[in-house]
C-alpha cells in the first residue's frame, strides 16, 4: 500500500500527503513552501462512496478538489441526457477557477467506487491567500497559462472536424 | 431628547454638585459641622489643662479635661471618615450619572459623527474623563465648607489669643493667592492639552486594534510602533509639564504656610525678650498656628481638583457638543403608524466637503410594492436607501412616508415603521435569541405597541431565512453539565437508541462510535485514555495534566515521554505552519494550539531546541504533555498518530479504568450507551460517537434524521430553545458571514415593518439562500410591506415592481424588469455585462 492508498483517519500524516499532492497540480506548484503548507494544512479529505457526487451541475460549492485516491466521473446533463465526459483520477486537481471567484459548476462530478479527495474551500483560500499577497501575480499567470494550455490541447486534439464549434472557440482570448 | 431640559454637553460642571444629591451634601454639611467643633475643641482643653488642672493640680479636672480631649480627638476622626464615605458616595453617584447622560447623549448623535470619531475617543470620555469632575463634585461643598470654617475659627482663636501676631502671622496667605492661581493658569493649558491628546490617543490604540488583520497582513508591526511611540512620547512630555506646575504649586503653597512660623518666632520671640508677651502664650500661639496648615492645604488641593476637574470636563463636553439631528421619541403623542408609501421628490445629499452623492432623485412606491435599486458602486445606491431610513440627513427635496416627511420624523417613529438590514451585518455580543429580538424589543421598550414573537413565530422565521439549521447546530453541539436538564438527558438516551438501530450501519463511515475497543480519531489522546466524563474537575480535560493521580499513571505506564515527543512534534509543526499567521478562526480551528496560545509555544520551541531536550521546567513539560493530550489525530492532522501508538493508548485505556475503578471509582463516568455523557456535546450524545465526514452533504442527512427523530419524541423546540441560548461572542464573531446576514435578516422579518430596506443584504450569502430569502421576499412581503432593496446581483431582480438604475447619484432609468429590458438602455447593458 504506497502512502497515498487508502488510510485510517489521522494514522498516517495527512498534512505531509497533502502537501505532496498539491505540489504537484498547475495552481499550487506556484507557492514556495512555506506558503504551500499552509494550503496543505487548510485542505480536509472527503471520502465518497461510489455514486456519490462531489459536486452538481448548476451550484456554486466554493470548493477545490484534489483526487487521492479512487475515481470520479464528469457528467453533463444535457436537458435531461446525462452525457460522461472523461474520468478523473489520482493527483487530478479540480476548480481552481471556483477559488478565485464565483463560478457555477457547468458538470457534475461523481465518484466512481470509493474515492477519497482533498477538499479547499473558497473562504479558506481567499483569507490565506491575502497572507502572500506577493504570490497574486504568480497565480494569475498559472491560471493564464492552464487556460491557454487547455486550449492547445483542445485544438490539437480537435482535427480538421469540429461540425459547427469553430466560431465560439478561443477561451485564451478571454 | 426633553428640550427643556439642557443637554449634557452645556452643562455647568457646578450643576452636578446638587443635582440629585441635596439630601447627601446637607448631611454632609452637618457632619462638618460637628467636624469643625470637634477640631477646635482639643486646642481650649489643652489651655484649660496647662492654666486650671496643672496649675491648681487639681486631678479631677485633669482627667475631666483629658477626657473631652478624648472624645474630641475620636469624634473628630470618626466624623472624618463619614465625610469620605459621604463625598465617596457622591462622587461615585454623579460619575454613574454623567456617564449614563453622557452616553445617552452620544447614541443620539448623528452617525456621521461617528464616521469621524474613533470609538477609542468616546470610552476615554467616558470611561476616563469623567472620573476628575465627579472627584470635584464629590468635594465641592464639604472641602470647602469645612476647611474655611476651620480656618476662619483658627484665626478668630489666633486674634483671641494675639491680635498682632495672628495679623503678622496670616499676612502670608494673601500673597499666597496670587502666586498660586498664576502657577495654576500654566497648569490647566497643559491639562487641556493633555486632555486633547489622551483623546487622539485612545482612538489611535482604538484604530490599531481594529485593524490589526491589516498589521499583521502587511508584518507593519514597526510603522504601527513607531506611530504609537510618537503619540506616547508627546503625552508623556505633556503629562510632566502638567505635573511639574501641579508640584510647583504644592510646593510653593508649602513654602508660604512654611514662612508662617518665621514670623511668629521672629515677632514673638522678639515681644517675648521684651516681656510684653508671656512664653506659655507663645507656645499656645505656636501650636494654634499650627493648625491652619491643615485646611489650607486641603483647600490648595481641593483648589487644583477644582481646576484639573472643570478643564477636564470642558474639554471632554466641547466634543461632544453636537446636536442629534432627530427627536428620539415623540413628545406628547404615540409613534405614528405609517401608510407605506413612498415618495422621494428632489432628493440631492452631499457630503461634508461637497461632494453631491445624490442629485435630484425622484421615485414613488405604493405600498406593497418592491423597488430594486441597482447600478455601480459609489452611484448612489446606499446613500439612497439610508435617506430614506434616516439615517443620512438630507439637505434639498423631500421624502415622505405615506403624508409625513422623513426628516421631521422622531426616531421611533420611523423605528415602528421601517426595518433596516444593513450591508455589513453587525451582530452583538448575547444570545442568538438577544439579537434576533434586539428590533422587537427596542420597539417594546420605546413604548410601540408591538407583540412579543412566540417561539413558533420565531421558528418560522429561523426556517424562512435558513437559520433553522444554524439554531439547532447550536443546540446540537451544547454540553450539559451533569444534574441539569435531566429529562432532556433521558430522552436524548432514548434517541441514541433509535439512531443506533434505524440509522447505526448507514452512516458508519460518517461516525466514529464510541466504542471501547477502538482508538477514536477524532476525541483527543487524554479522552481516548480516559474514555469516560469526568465527575469532578481534576478529572475534566482542561485539569487533567495537572492531575497528580492521572499523572503518576502515565509516568508507572511508561508514556509520559513519548507524550512529550508527541507535544513537541505537534508544538513544531504546528508553529511551522500557522506561526506567522493571523489569529483567525479558518487558521487556528484545526490546530491543536490557539492563536493565543501561539507565542507562548513558539518560546517553548526556542527553549527546547538551546536546551536539546534536557532540564525542561516543570512548567514547560507540563505544557508539552497538555498539548499531546489535546491532540485529536482526525482534526490536527500535521502530525500523524501510527497504528503502533494508538494500539499502546489502547491497552493504556483499559488499565487506567481498571486501576481508577479501585482507587476512586466516583471519579468518572465510562462512556456506556444506556448513560448521557455530560462531557460530550448533545449531538455526540445522540450519535453516540463522534461524526467524522466533512462532506457537509452527509452532515446534512445525519441532521435530517436526527431532527426527524427528536421531532418524534417531542424535543425539537428544546434544541432549538437551547440553540437560542447560544453566545454569538463580541460582534457575533463565533458566527460565520453567512450567519449573521441571515440573522439581522429574520430579525428585520420578525418586527415586520411596513416598510423594509434591505442594502445589498444577501451578499454574504451563499446562492441557496440568497434564491431562498429572495423568493420569500416575493411570496410573503410582496403587497405586504414596500421594499426598498439595493441589489448586486442582477439575476435576482426579475420579479421586483420597479427597477430604478443608479448612475453618479441620479437614477438614470426606472420601470419594471420586461419595460427596461426592452427599452434596450442601461439596465439591458448591466445585465448583459453580467
């Protein structure tokens, strides 16, 4: 069992796992470490039963979710046609747009078996990110660069072929 | 405000001395009275000794005379202590009633005096400068009045016994007078200005303090220092300049009374040599003279309270000397009851430099209607709304209330009429039921008719807004302490018992049931050890590390080392993270040190590492130790508690109970499911466990069901009783924002005022209860109470009457939302920027 597996509440140290879980996503590799442990200090771990949801279409949660272990599905609910768009897995990081403000969930978010995540709430970031206000360009500039590295891998991704989508593509011109 | 009577603030300090203490300063007269006899007395008997008993050796009239001595000297002190007690107890009362005239005078002052006064002014005034004046009318009758008198009968003696030496002798005291009041005049500039600069000074601290997430947002700790230090240094020069006139009057009146004996002795002793004076006259002259020291000096002193006294209160008058802008309460008649319509004519506000926040604005309500207000910020939107609850005044234009104008209003008047939810909620220090009652009861006590809720109005607002489920988390999570609320504790058994079998296996991931045979995660090491609730306070968690029978426990066990690694593992940790942070509770509520507890920590730290461990003090390790049976592995998660540790604790756990069963079996109460834990919270009690998920999905069904359940055995009000008990801290900082929105909302529903403004009242709101309170406002209030609510969220203004959009103070268009979305105009840009 790899110290991120499966574990009973506060036997192993959680805060040492966070921290190494946060390191690596696109928002927080950007904190040096001293304020990084702070993230990972603040962050509390959910454990959700399969068909669980973490989050549903339509609802501002105010909340990040980091994946330790287990699965989850993004659904679309397309007027009433639940539509799966991929899976995420360990080490995937979702909603770093919804700490930086209000943003509606667009997807829902299920678990698929037993899945366990970090979970950062909007309030806790917001107050701990006035404490580095040194580190506000840094995260606008990850946040620009995850936007647009979205986006090149959707167009490389897209081909010749993409029906009518052409005209509202371009989420980097934001 | 009583227009006959004069304000506060003009008050003569000399109109206090009477005021409500006729009856205390004339029986202080008559003490003095019997004071000043009493002084004078011993000086006739001392002749009356030397020239009849000793001299006619008379014994009988020795021991006569010696008695009344006696009994001059006793009565002469007991009466000066009843003139303490008295002055005291005058002084005492008239401080209690400048402060409650003062402070009844500040409420009314208008807020935008408040926007330029830091609070730290008005508790100096209050607390700190009142304190002289009243020390002045304490005294203002009797010093005076005795020490004259006194004086006065000591000089006809002196004249009695020597006209030319008691001329000579007093010739002193009119120089006197003009040195000192000149010495005085200095003295009272430096008061006023320290008086001015205490002011400025309690209001910086003030502004320090409130702003101390700024400081240590910014490390601004140095600037904040060095402004102090200019402030502190300033008042300390200014303070010895006082003081150094106050001395040099002292010592400059001491200097005349001084010269007083010179003279005798010269005069005297030059009459005396000459043989027209008898030496046993001399020496009686002598001693007489004596006794004028005392009363002049007390009214030199008294002379300089007198003066530090009315500085004092001039100064701290002065600045409050502001008239309210509106009459509190109506003289003479009910409060109105207003039609709720509204009409706004003209309107322009400005502010103090000039500034116009309001230009003209016109808008017309009939009653029941909903107005939303919306635009930038800074067009005017705020401002609006508080000219129409009064509290900005308005300069031009009008605004009326069904036939009344707003600014002729008293304050009750519009307090029985008009409901106010302010932007930034403001909670106070009390009961949730205290703060959700605070606009009902005002209107009580202000004399409006208006019913007092029943706790099912109550309910029904807590349901309404959303507060239901924060009122009874507040219950849920109270402790009882053992023998009270003794049936509430039976059926809540019962309760457990329910959950255990309906709901027991569902939420097993969700609670961590207490159960002998398992370490809990989420109870700290000290109750995982113990496992029971203590049944007296050496036994309680916060006692336990100075226990001595608990203590010799861990050291037999051989765990109180590791529990101090543990301590100091968890105390570096801990520090390494949140030692630089701000004492908030999003910081400190997963840390098993607090904010407080910090820096006392931090040194342990730095002690620990110098000494590497060893000849830690007594009170240090106890320190350590406190803090790793603190440590709740579940929640204060920068450490980790291996299986390994939680097997010994274990182990541990079972000994203990069965060493303190035979020591001292009444020292405890083993967590078992057929006894109430008075250690642990009311919901722990029901669940019989501690609820470990923080999804708050599941805390929400665990609450569910349990609401269901005390619905069943009749107990919901209860809880929720008890949840309306709960202290919401000073400025309702155990609330979240969310909270205590929600909470000055229902209060504006439970007083139901005919008309309601709410500013940008829901912002603090998450979407569910934003769309809740919004749809209530169009199912209940609508047709029901006007509304005036200014809005920032466009997507809830579908369903308002009116819509008026706001733009550099004037309303720029207004109609429903179909009519201004057609009109393709201002508001049709706001939303579609939206």
């Amino acid at each position: 069992m790899s110290s991120l597996e499966k574990s009973d509440a506060g036997t192993s140290c959680e805060f040492k796992e966070n921290l190494e879980l946060l390191r690596q996503t696109y928002l927080f590799s950007v904190f040096p470490l001293e304020s990084l442990k702070v993230f990972a200090y603040l962050g509390t771990r959910e454990k959700l039963h399969d068909g669980d949801y973490l989050f549903r279409q339509g609802e501002d949660d105010d909340q990040a979710y980091c994946i330790v272990y287990g699965k989850a599905r993004l659904e679309l609910n397309d007027n009433g046609r639940v539509r799966e768009i991929r899976d995420v897995g360990q080490g995937d990081f979702i909603g770093g747009l919804t700490l930086l403000g209000d943003a509606r969930r667009l997807y829902s978010l299920r678990a698929v078996g037993e899945t366990v995540c970090i979970v950062l709430k909007r309030e806790k970031f917001v107050k701990a990110v006035q404490q580095f206000p040194d580190q506000m360009p840094r995260i606008f500039r990850a946040v620009v660069e995850a936007v647009v590295d979205w986006e090149i891998r959707f167009l490389g991704a897209l081909g010749a072929d993409c029906g009518g989508c052409l005209p509202r593509l371009g989420v980097s011109l934001l | 405000m009583d227009k006959t009577k004069r304000p506060i603030v003009r008050r003569s300090l000399f109109s206090w001395v009477f005021d409500g203490n006729l009856g205390w300063q004339l029986s202080l007269l008559a003490v003095i009275a019997v004071v000043v006899f009493a002084r004078v007395l011993p000086l006739e008997m001392q002749k009356r000794i030397v020239n009849q008993a000793i001299n006619l050796r008379d014994l009988d009239l020795l021991l006569l005379y010696c008695g009344f001595y006696l009994a001059a000297v006793l009565l002469a002190n007991v009466c000066k202590y009843a003139i303490n007690i008295l002055e005291t107890l005058i002084s005492q009362r008239v401080l209690k009633r400048m402060r409650s005239a003062l402070y009844d005078h500040i409420i009314s002052l208008p807020l935008s005096f408040f926007r330029n006064t830091q609070p730290g002014t008005v508790v100096n005034a209050i607390v700190n400068e009142l304190v002289v004046p009243s020390n002045f009318a304490g005294m203002a009758v009797s010093t005076p009045v005795a020490n004259v008198l006194t004086l006065l009968t000591f000089a006809g003696y002196l004249f009695w016994l020597n006209p030319l030496l008691a001329a000579v002798s007093l010739s002193i005291y009119p120089v006197a007078l003009i040195a000192i009041p000149a010495l005085q005049r200095r003295a009272n500039i430096a008061n006023q200005k320290r008086v001015d600069l205490s002011r400025t000074f309690s209001g910086r601290i003030a502004e320090s303090i409130g702003g101390m997430h700024e400081i240590h947002g910014h490390g601004a700790y140095r600037i904040e220092i060095r402004k102090f230090d200019g402030l502190a240094e300033e008042l300390k020069k200014i303070r010895i300049v006082w003081s150094l006139y106050r001395f040099a009057v002292k010592t400059t009146n001491n200097l005349f009374t001084g010269l007083g004996p010179f003279l005798v002795f010269l005069m005297g002793g030059y009459l005396t040599i000459r043989g027209e004076l008898e030496l046993g006259a001399l020496v009686a002259f002598l001693s007489a003279q004596e006794k004028l020291y005392d009363p002049w000096k007390e009214l030199i002193e008294f002379y300089q309270v007198y003066q530090d006294g009315a500085v004092t209160y001039r100064r701290t008058m002065e600045f409050f000397d502001v008239e309210p802008e509106h009459e509190r309460e109506p003289s003479g008649r009910a409060p109105l009851t207003l039609d709720a319509h509204l009409e706004v004519k003209h309107l322009s506000f400005a502010t103090g430099s000039g500034i116009r926040l309001l230009d003209d604005v016109n808008l017309e309500l009939k009653p029941g209607e909903h107005l939303a207000l919306v635009g930038f910020s800074g067009s005017g939107k705020s401002t609006l709304a508080l000219c129409i609850g009064q509290l900005n005044s308005y300069g031009e234009g009008q605004v009326m209330i069904g036939s009344q104008e707003v600014a002729r209003l008293t304050k009750q008047d519009i307090a029985a009429n008009v409901g106010i939810v302010f932007q930034s909620p403001f909670i106070f220090e009390g009961s949730i039921a205290e703060n959700l009652l605070y606009a009902c009861d005002a209107l009580m006590e202000g004399g409006v008719e208006h019913v007092r809720p029943s706790l099912d109005d109550i309910i029904a607002v807590l349901h309404q807004t959303g507060l239901f489920a924060d009122v009874l988390r507040f219950g849920l999570n109270t402790v009882f302490r053992a023998g009270t609320h003794s049936d509430v504790a039976r059926a809540i058994i019962r309760i457990r018992h329910k959950f255990q079998d309906r709901y027991g296996e569902k939420f097993r991931d969700a609670v961590e049931f207490f159960d002998e045979s398992k370490y809990l995660a989420y109870s700290s090491v000290a109750d995982n050890l113990i496992f029971g609730a203590a049944n007296r306070d050496e036994f309680a968690p916060a006692h336990i590390s100075r226990n001595d029978y608990f203590m010799k426990f861990l050291k037999k066990e051989g765990l109180h080392q590791s529990l101090l690694d543990i301590g100091a593992d968890l105390a570096r940790q801990t520090v390494d993270i949140l030692g630089n942070l701000p004492p908030d509770t999003v910081f400190f509520e997963q840390s098993p040190i607090s904010a407080q507890d910090l820096p006392g920590y931090k040194s342990l730290l730095e002690q620990l590492r110098r000494k590497k461990g060893r000849d830690l003090s007594a009170e240090d390790s106890r320190r350590l130790l406190d803090l790793a049976l603190r440590f709740t592995p579940g929640i204060h998660k920068m450490v980790g508690m291996g299986p390994d540790v939680q097997k010994v604790l274990l182990e541990k756990r079972t000994r203990f109970r069965a060493e303190v069963s035979r020591d001292d079996p009444a020292a405890l109460t083993f967590y078992t499911a057929s006894e109430f834990i008075h250690s642990q919270t009311i919901l722990n009690n029901i669940v019989f466990g501690n609820i470990t998920t923080a999804s708050s999905q599941t805390q929400d069904l665990i609450t569910q069901n349990i609401i269901q359940l005390l619905i069943e055995r009749d107990l919901l009000e209860t809880i929720i009783d008890i949840g309306m008990k709960y202290n919401a801290g000073p400025q309702g900082e155990k609330l979240s924002g969310g909270q205590r929105q929600k909470l000055v909302i229902a209060r504006a529903f439970l007083k139901s005022p005919r008309l309601l403004i709410m500013d940008e009242a829901t912002s603090a709101l998450d979407n569910r209860s934003q769309a809740r309170i919004q749809n209530l406002l169009e199912t209940r209030w609508k047709r029901k109470s006007t509304l005036v609510a200014v809005v920032h969220r466009l997507d809830t203004i579908r369903n308002f009457d009116k819509i008026a959009v706001m733009k550099a103070g004037k309303i720029i268009e207004s109609g429903s939302y179909a009519e201004l979305i057609d009109r393709k105009g201002a508001l049709y840009e706001l939303v579609g920027k939206k």
